[in-house]
C-alpha cells in the first residue's frame, strides 16, 4: 500500500507532468493515424510507379509536388476559412501530409544518382524538387485564396452580408 508520503514525492518527481489524455496525447496519436496513412499512400505510389536505381525518381517528385499543393490548399482553408477542429491540423497538415511527402527520399534518390554515376542527373532532380515543390505551395495558396475571395462576393451578394469564416 502506498503512503500519502510516497505519493507525494511521486508528484514531487515529475512536475507539470499532464496525463497522456490531457496533454499533447491526442495530437501525437492523430499525427501517428496520419502518418500511418500518408506515407501508405506514399508506398502505394511507388508500387504503382516504380523507379529504378539510375532512372530520374519521377514518383517521387510527383508525391513530394501533389503533397505541396495540397499542403498550400489546407493552410489556407483552416486558417482563412474556416473554424477546424483542433485535431485536423495536426492529423491532415503533419501527419497525413508529413507521411505522404517525402523529403528523406528525396535526399536517398539524389545520392543514389550521384552514386552511380548521374551527378547531373541527381543535381537537376534536386533544383527540380526545390522548385516545383514551393512553386506548388505557393500557387495552390494563391489559387485557393482567389476561390475563397470568390466564393465570399458570391455569399455577399446572396445575403448581403459577409463572415469570414462562411462562404
């Protein structure tokens, strides 16, 4: 049996310690889910679309821009549109979307090139993904910007009336 003593120095031992179900527990069990799923994605276009050792890792520069775009979209929505609840962002925007890119391939591919002897290859690869990738982020953000803004006039003119979070 326990002593109130020992409890206490138990207590003492670990302060500010919160409980797995108050904490940041359920966000780091969303973010797994998420991560389960995206990456499975991410598995499932590479078997789809294999790469071969020296070839250009095609999947992987699709998967890596798709998952940008995307990432642009659900920023602007769940912070210009609407109210998400506060478990969407860590599942869809970090784990989902963190499992499904993959920047850690994307490193493994360019020194594969490098490696067998596609130094050119591998570089372009690099620049490629750099830019294609924010270039993706950035126009799927600007475009889902200009729909909401869109979507907004069309709610105005409706109702006479506008709220941020509607559309």
């Amino acid at each position: 049996m326990r002593s109130e003593r020992t409890e206490q120095a138990g207590r003492a031992a670990a302060p500010g310690r919160a409980s797995i179900g108050r904490g940041q527990g359920p966000a780091v069990a969303v973010v797994a889910l998420g991560g389960v799923l995206g990456a499975s994605a991410r598995y499932g276009a590479g078997l789809l679309w294999p790469t071969g050792p020296t070839a250009f890792p095609w999947t992987t520069l699709v998967v890596n821009v798709v998952g940008c775009a995307v990432i642009g979209v659900f920023l602007v929505v769940i912070t210009e549109a609407v109210a998400p609840h506060p478990l969407l962002r860590p599942f869809f925007g970090t784990g989902v979307l963190g499992g499904f890119t993959t920047f850690s391939t994307y490193a493994v591919d360019v020194r594969r090139l490098v490696d067998h002897g596609y130094a050119a290859r591998g570089l372009g690869y690099l620049a490629a993904t750099l830019l294609a990738a924010l270039t993706a982020v950035w126009a799927a953000a600007a475009l889902t910007r200009r729909v909401l803004l869109a979507l907004r006039a069309r709610h105005v003119r409706r109702t006479g009336h506008g709220d941020r979070r509607t559309a």
